[in-house]
C-alpha cells in the first residue's frame, strides 16, 4: 500500500520539524484565551466518561449545567453500547446524538470511537474508519480520537487503515488523532512513530498527560515527555490528572480525579505543548473525581474542572 502523494514520510518529517522550530520562536507571544474565536484560542470542554453510568443526554444536562459549550463524546450507558459513537453506531444514531448536543448549545470537540476491525482484515479496518469519519460527520464533530493497538502484529495494519482513511477525512474537515494510551503508544516517542508511519497532515497527536503518568506507573513524568512530541499536537489534548493512592495497603494508579488535585503539572506541560506548536485548540477533561458518587457531587466537580482550566489558561 503506498502513502498518499501530497504526503511522503520525508515530506511529513520536513513539515512537522517547521512546524515545531517555528512555535519555539512564538509561542511565548501568542495569547492563549478559552475563546472560540482568535488566533491562539483554547477551547475548554469535557468528556463525557465522567457520567459513563448514565446515559449520554443525563451527561449533556450535566455538562450544560456546569458552564461548559464544548461536550466530547466517550462512554455513558446507551442503548447501542457503551461508547456514545462507535464503528457499531448508525449513521442514523450518530446524527441524533448531534442533534441531542446542538439542542443544548454544545459543540462536539472530540469524539472518541473504541476500536477499528483491523483483526478481520486491512480492509475490514479501513470500512470500519470510514464509518467512524461518517459517523463523526454525522454527530458534527470537530475530531476523532483513536486509541492505537497494543498488539504488534496488528500494528501495520491499523495504521494503514487510518492511513488509507486520512484523505476522506480530510475533505469532510474531520482531523483524526491517536492518543497515549499504553501498549505501543504509551510514550512521546512512540506516540511518534505511529504518527510518522501514518505520515499526513490531517493525523495527529492528541496529548494526555495523565496516560503518560499511568503507563508508566507513575515514573514518566508528562511535562518531561512533552518535549519529546514538538510538531505533533494540532487538535487538542485530554485534560486527565493521576495520583498513587493507597488503598487497603495496596497502592494504586488513580485517573479518577479532578483535575488540578493530582501531579500533573499541567501549566508545565501547556508550556512546553506550546512551544511544541500547540497553540491552539481544544483542552477536554476526561476524568472527574467521583465524590459521594451522586450526579449532584459529579456537576460540583465538573464546575471545579471548568473553573481549574479557564485559570490555566487566563
């Protein structure tokens, strides 16, 4: 299979170098604000995993309530299963979501739609990425978030699929992107490769600090990794804190929390994103602490978020 023409893995390394020398030299000069509009914006959100025990509309009512205009789509409880937009997802199904989200004047930043059926068949992977983009079209959403794969011998062929799929996406003004998510793209570095393997414009890295933490078990520390993803970050990044937290004598790893409240440095990490090239877009809590485990408790705690990450950005 041959990469698209507008696009070689030289031309792509070439372009994503620019990118990042470019930002070093501005960033510290661009304003960033949490408006829509403007060059050097942020656009605060949150995901929709915070409510994963609810259905999706019980989740927009929260996420409306609690101030925010940008609601990314993730887990709740459906009727279809348990990612709001999936390969498994109508068009149909997809399209009332977006109508659900524009009734309460949100937009959709990011979507995030599980896996694609690389493990059938390349071609198979390519059907079901269409359908996503499609999907995503439908709902009108500004992005898709991938997840990557953990195993090597799926590898090639999930991201020849996305690959295979960049074009499509392009021309619907969707951008696709993968995230830290373990396995093989559990790092910067890695997170790199898949992007070059991919190598077009319309794919990129959606960070998150808090993956980095956790996939390492604490030890990577995200406002160290982030320099090593310069160029990468186009569209946006979860806002996802982490913590060890001892329970019953055992420690754990913990992303259930507001955030702000764990040991990510976030206003560290932006910094060195910004410098990257990261100076605009979309910044989406995936995670809340979950209190008491009410909805009263959950919208506290989203109002908190919202609030922690206009501040970061002001």
């Amino acid at each position: 299979m041959t990469r698209p023409r507008q696009w070689t893995r030289r031309r792509f390394l070439q372009h994503s170098l620019a990118i990042g020398t470019a930002a070093s030299l501005t960033a510290s000069a661009v304003p960033a604000t949490s408006d829509d509009a403007g060059r050097g914006a942020y656009r605060v959100g949150i995901y929709t995993r915070p409510w994963d025990k609810h259905d999706y509309r019980v989740a927009l009512d929260a996420i409306a309530e609690a101030g925010f205009k940008h609601a990314g789509l993730m887990t709740t409880t459906m009727p279809w299963g348990r990612l709001v937009i999936s390969t498994d997802t109508t068009v149909e199904q997809a399209a009332e979501v977006g109508n659900e989200v524009r009734q309460r004047g949100l937009q959709i930043p990011s979507v995030y739609g599980g896996g694609i059926p690389v493990a059938k068949s390349l071609e198979d992977g390519i059907a079901g990425m269409r359908h996503l983009i499609d999907n995503c079209v439908a709902a009108g959403a500004k992005s898709l978030l991938m997840g990557g794969i953990g195993q090597d011998k799926l590898y090639e062929a999930y991201y020849k699929a996305i690959a295979a799929c960049c074009d499509y996406a392009a021309e619907r003004k969707l951008p696709i992107t993968v995230k830290p998510h373990g396995g093989l793209n559990a790092t910067g570095p890695q997170c790199r490769k898949c992007v070059e393997f991919v190598g077009h414009e319309n794919f990129s890295l959606w960070y998150d600090p808090g993956n980095i933490f956790f996939y390492s078990n604490g030890e990577l520390n995200p406002a160290d990794d982030a320099a090593t993803v310069d160029g990468l970050v186009k569209a946006g990044m979860c806002i996802k804190d982490f913590d060890l937290i001892e329970r019953d004598g055992k420690v754990t790893r913990d992303v259930a929390l507001t955030p702000g409240t764990g040991r990510v440095d976030f206003a560290k990490v932006l910094q060195r994103l910004r410098q990257g090239g990261f100076t605009s877009g979309d910044l989406v809590v995936e995670c809340l602490s979950p209190g008491d485990g009410s909805l009263a408790s959950l919208l506290a705690e989203a109002k908190k978020a919202r609030e922690f990450v206009e501040q970061l950005i002001a």
